[in-house]
C-alpha cells in the first residue's frame, strides 16, 4: 500500500474538509504532513501492508501518527497543550470522516489517546526511540472484542490477530 494510493482513495469531501482546516493551521499542517509521511514509511516498513487492518500493527501507527504529529507541532509552538489540542483534533477529524465500525473507530481513538499520553511524559526520546518504545508497548497490547473493553484499558488494544 503506497501513500499515494490511500490519498487516490479518499473521499473527495474529506480532502475538501481537511484542507481547509489546514488552511487555518498551516504550520501545524505541516507538521502534521511529515508525522504522516514518516508514520506511513516505518509502519510499511516494520508491517509491510498489515497497518490498514484492526491488528497489532494498526495500534502502533495510530499510537505513532499522534506521538509524531505532537512532537513535530512542538517545532511551531513550545506549548505542549497547543500541540496536543492540535494533534486531538486532527486526528478526532480524520476518524470522524473516516468509514469504520463504532468500535474500529473507539479502537483508534484509544490508540491516538495513548500515543499522545506516552509523547507528553518522553518528549526527550528522538523518532527511532519512539519506535523502540512502542514496540515494547506492542508486546503488552491487548485483544478486545466489545467497544466496553476499551476504556478500562491502559494498553495498546486491537480486535484481530
């Protein structure tokens, strides 16, 4: 799966609606871009065309994608608050327009949660070291089958191996 090929297959309307939210933050947008980009590379990498199904692999993008996203902000504000509202928002906007399952989207909305918990308490670590942190949070990841199971959880969660 190639970055141009998922841009090729999103809707017309959420191109339109994230574009001009970036309009509005450009910097932030920016940003945003290069979390993207280098989310997508390490992910294809590290899980060559399983990051786009509800496993493992699709926890850790999401939890990198938001990791990256607040970490490349803090280049535009040093306010981390800013930067997290920003990554939220993104983020909560690309799942809102995004077509899932209730629980494929509270799945990824969990992922995105941790990612930007764990980025706040280690904004020292550079982006390999983000990497080798989540791959050590992979390994506690946790199963879940019912959107009720999600809140408890302070892990990683996915619903299929």
């Amino acid at each position: 799966m190639s970055i141009v090929k998922v841009v090729k297959n999103l809707k017309f309307s959420y191109l339109k609606t994230v574009f001009w939210f970036g309009i509005n933050h450009p910097l932030f947008s920016l940003a945003t871009l290069q979390a993207t980009i280098i989310t997508f590379k390490i992910s294809q990498q590290k899980f060559p065309n399983k990051h786009g199904k509800e496993n493992k692999a699709n926890a850790f993008r999401h939890a990198l994608w938001n990791m990256l996203i607040l970490k490349k902000s803090l280049v535009f504000t040093k306010d981390v608050s800013k930067a997290e509202t920003w990554t939220k928002k993104i983020t909560d906007l690309h799942e809102e327009l995004s077509p899932n399952r209730a629980i494929s989207r509270a799945m990824d909305l969990k992922n995105n949660e941790l990612g930007r918990h764990w980025i706040k308490v280690n904004l020292e670590l550079s982006d390999s070291e983000i990497v080798k942190f989540l791959e050590k949070k992979l390994q506690e990841a946790q199963k879940i089958s019912k959107i009720s199971e999600i809140a408890i959880q302070s892990n990683l969660v996915y619903l299929e191996e």
